[in-house]
C-alpha cells in the first residue's frame, strides 16, 4: 500500500515537473521572440514628434502599448512560421539519440503544447490585440467626459464590443449557411466550441489563399532580388576600364553643366542690365523707334529663349549625371567585391534556388497524384502524433533537413511575393519611415501569412507531418476537391510564372526579330509592285 502511495507521488511530482519545465521552455521561447521582434519593429518604426516624443503623456502611454502588442502579435507571427521546422528537427533529434540526457526535456507534451500556444495566442493577437491596439489609437474619448486615458479605454472597450457582436453575429449566420450548425435562439452558448474556430478557419482560408497569390509570384521575384543583392561575375569584362570611362564621362557632364550655369548667370545678368524702349500700350514698341532699338528688342528675345533652351539642356544633363552616379556605384561595388564572392557565391545561390524551386514543383505534383490515386491522406488530423516512433521522410535526416529548407524558402517567397504586388505600394514598410498604423497592418499581415505557412505546407505535400492541436482540426482540411484544386492551381501558376521569367528574353528576341522580316517583307513588295 504504501508502495502505490509512493508510485503516485513519484507520478504526480514527475508530471509537476515536466510542466514547470515546459512553462519555462515557453516562456524562454517567447522572450526571445519578442526580442527579434523588436530589433525588427524597432528597425522599421517611424521616431518623430507626433509617434514618440509627443508633449502629451497620455499619448506616449498610448503609442507604448500599442507599440509592445505590435511587436507581441509578430513574435507570435515568427512562433507560427518555426511550428513545422521545429517540430520536424524534434523527431530526428528524438529519433538520432533516443537515450541521450541532454534531450529528456524534448518530448511530444511539448511540442503539442507549443501548437496550442502559438494557435491561442494567434486567435487573441488576431482578433483582440490589434483590433483594440488600432481603436485605442484612435480613440480621443466620448463627447461630454473628461479627457484622459481612461476615457480612451473607456470609448476603446465600448466599440470593440460593438465591433465583436458584429462580427460573431456574421460568423454565426456563415456558420449556419454552410451547414456546421444549424442557428438556433442560444447560439452564443457555443461561442468557443464552434464560432471562434469557425472564424479561424475563414481567416486562414483567405490567408492560405492569398499564398496561392503570392508564393508563385515570390518565386520570380526572389531571383531578382538574389541578383540585385549579390555581385554577379564578371565575364569578360574590364571593371577597372569601365569605371575609368564612367568617371571621365561624369566630369564632362559636370563641366557642361557648370558651363550652362555660368552662361545662364551671364544672360539674366545682362537681361537685367538692359533697359527695354517704352511700348505704346499694346505689348509692342511702337513704330516711330529707331532701328537700333527694334534690335535691342528682338536681341532681348533670343537671350530669353537662348536661356529656355539651357533649362532643358540643364535637365537632360542632370539626368544623364543621376545615371552615371549609379552606374558607377554598381562598378564600384564590383570592384571591391572579392574573387570568391564574384565567381562562386552567385552561381551557388542561383543553382540553390533553381534546386529549391524544382524540388518544391516536384514535390506539388507527386502530391497531387498520391491524391488522385488515393495513397496520399487529406492533411485533416485527428490522431494523436507521438515524436520519435518513426522518420516521416524517406530520406532519413537528410529529407527531414530539406523539408525544414523548404518551408523556410516557401515562407521567404510568399513574403517577397507579397510585398511585390502593386497594391502593398503604399502598405510596403520603410526604414524609420513606417507609422504606427501601418506598423500593426503589416503585423497583422504577417501573422496571418505565417498561421497558414504550416497549411500551406501539409497541403502541397512539403511534410507528412501532421498538424497538431486546433491546426489540424479546420475543417476544410478535409474536402478533397478544395486540397486536390489548391495542388493544381499552385503548381499550374508556379511552373507559368517560371517559365515566363526566364523565356521573356527569348521570346522579346524572336519578337523582334519576327516585326523585322515582316517590315522587310512589306518593303520588298511594294518595291515590287
């Protein structure tokens, strides 16, 4: 008896334990993504008179909170986008040194319980933080109450309250026009059970489609930035030479226009200097003056449009002067850029995103036929996942290590896409420039890309990896029509998108080469005729 006694105090201390232990893993994790976070908000973040150094504290007060929730919701965003590549080390850590000490720590309770953080902490930065981080910014107080900052929480709480009746009320009506449930008179009894996750699931729909936008998109544009960040190598080419010739032309062009400047001083010197005959009040000299001054006249003419033409000649020369700035800082980089750096880092980043683009591209279309043919499941998950049974790549580690590379580059991608796209403009965050308002737009924009990253990656077969928690469970994982149309269209748009970057070269030449004959063509026979 007092042997089960103990059993059961050694069961229960080893289980008060290991959740200390997994609280203080969380709360580790999550200083140290708040930290990032705000190296990066702290990076883009506007600092004038009227953000954060305002005269009034209620205001400094207000622009600190919502500062510290902007930067929460994107250390929320970054434990969203890390939930897989984790996950996925943590089985072949567990599956590599099964016994090791040092990995105790490691299990299945707490890689679970991460899932359920992250996804609780998405729905309340979602859909509470920024909500009210924006209406307390915002807010100035009722008419009538005393200005201060409780009347701003006070007007705050009151339309958010407003704001979240609306949007449940809509939620439930979606609900039951899709058929999870049917509405009846006590509908907000099932507020966290059904309404909240059906919310959920409505967001990262539209999220993970607007990476079906964006991601292929990205794809293109990545290269374009790997090209304009990275020195590209010089073949045949004398970069000393060129950058001789570049700056002999840019002294010309600044002596040309020291010479107009100089000429046009002399002309509005002696424009001003002259004195002009007296008309005869109808804009013209009149015709009893002497010749010598009908000259002066028509001299004082050609001196105004002589210094119009100038003008012009001053532009062009300044543009021309812009390029040549330019173009001899490209030269310039490329003379200080290293051997190793020209010759190989290039070609190797270059060759690594062809690999990742056509392994990601493969991997799309073995996944839509397991799903034709029926080997592959829908990513809907209902079972309980346990680290460390089996490897859930045919690779071993070398696969699992891939898949973490290629979740990593379809987020970087997606992200690259998404603020390539024309209408992010003015969206687009700026260093030092940023306000605060669009500080938590694209906060919120980037939790919402990073929740479906996980998605996005089960449904186009990345990972066989199985959501966890309240991941797993959107329902929409499981229609077959939604998950096999997503695999067609993503590799249909990646493979065009692909194809158009790197034959529009190609196809201007021929173009081209095509309107040329045709011309000749046309000559010889009118020539003819």
């Amino acid at each position: 008896m007092e042997e089960e006694e103990e059993e059961v105090t050694d069961l229960k201390l080893q289980l008060f334990h290991n959740t200390v232990r997994e609280h203080i893993i969380f709360l580790l994790l999550i200083i140290l993504l708040y930290f990032s976070s705000y190296v990066v908000v702290s990076r883009f973040r506007r600092r004038d008179r009227d953000d954060l150094y305002s005269n009034d504290e209620d205001e400094v007060l207000v622009y600190r909170i919502s500062f510290w929730l902007c930067t929460f919701t994107l250390a929320v965003a970054e434990g969203a986008a890390m939930l897989l590549p984790v996950s996925i080390a943590s089985n072949e850590v567990l599956l590599l040194y099964p016994n090791s000490y040092y990995v105790k720590w490691l299990n299945s309770s707490l890689i679970q319980g991460l899932w359920n953080h992250v996804f609780l902490f998405s729905n309340l930065s979602l859909f509470i933080f920024l909500p009210f981080v924006y209406l307390f910014s915002e807010s100035t107080g009722f008419v009538g109450h005393k200005k201060g900052i409780l009347a701003r929480v006070y007007e705050t709480f009151i339309v958010f309250v407003l704001m979240a009746i609306i949007v449940l009320v809509l939620t439930a009506v979606l609900s039951a026009v899709f058929g999870i449930e049917k509405f009846q008179f006590f509908w907000f009894l099932n507020l966290g059970s059904v309404h909240l996750p059906f919310l959920y699931s409505c967001v990262s729909f539209l999220g993970v489609m607007l990476m079906l936008i964006c991601t292929p998109y990205g794809f293109v544009r990545l290269f374009g930035v790997v090209n304009q960040v990275l020195v590209r190598p010089m073949l045949l080419r004398d970069v000393n030479e060129e950058f001789s010739a570049f700056y002999m032309e840019e002294a010309s062009v600044k002596r040309k226009l020291a010479n107009i400047e100089l000429h046009n001083v002399s002309i509005l010197d002696a424009t001003n200097g002259s004195r002009l005959p007296k008309t005869n009040g109808i804009g013209r000299p009149p015709s009893y003056l002497p010749q010598p001054l009908l000259q002066h006249s028509l001299a004082h003419l050609y001196q105004r449009k002589t210094l119009a033409g100038n003008v012009d000649e001053h532009q062009m020369l300044n543009e021309r002067l812009r390029e040549l700035d330019s173009e001899r800082k490209e030269l310039d980089k490329l003379r200080k850029s290293s051997t190793f750096q020209r010759t190989f880092v290039y070609p190797l980043a270059m060759l690594l995103l062809l690999f990742c683009t056509a392994v990601t591209i493969l991997l799309v279309v073995q996944n839509t036929l397991e799903l034709l043919i029926g080997i592959k499941a829908l990513p809907l998950s209902t079972r309980q996942f346990t680290l460390g049974i089996s490897s859930l790549s045919k690779l071993g580690p070398v696969g699992a290590g891939m898949e973490v590379c290629l979740i990593f580059y379809l987020g970087a991608t997606s992200v690259v896409g998404f603020y390539s796209m024309p209408f992010m403009s003015n969206v687009r965050p700026k260093r030092r420039q940023t306000s605060l308002p669009q500080l938590m737009l694209n906060c919120g924009f980037m939790l919402v890309l990073s929740s479906a990253l996980p998605l996005l990656s089960r449904i186009i077969g990345i990972t066989n990896f199985d959501l966890l928690g309240d991941f797993g469970a959107i329902e929409w994982l499981g229609n077959f029509q939604i998950v096999l149309l997503y695999n067609l269209v993503f590799g249909t748009t990646t493979a065009l998108c692909l194809a158009n970057k790197f034959t529009a070269t190609v196809r201007r030449e021929l173009r081209a080469r095509l309107v040329e004959n045709y011309v000749l063509f046309t000559n010889y026979m009118s020539f003819i005729n």
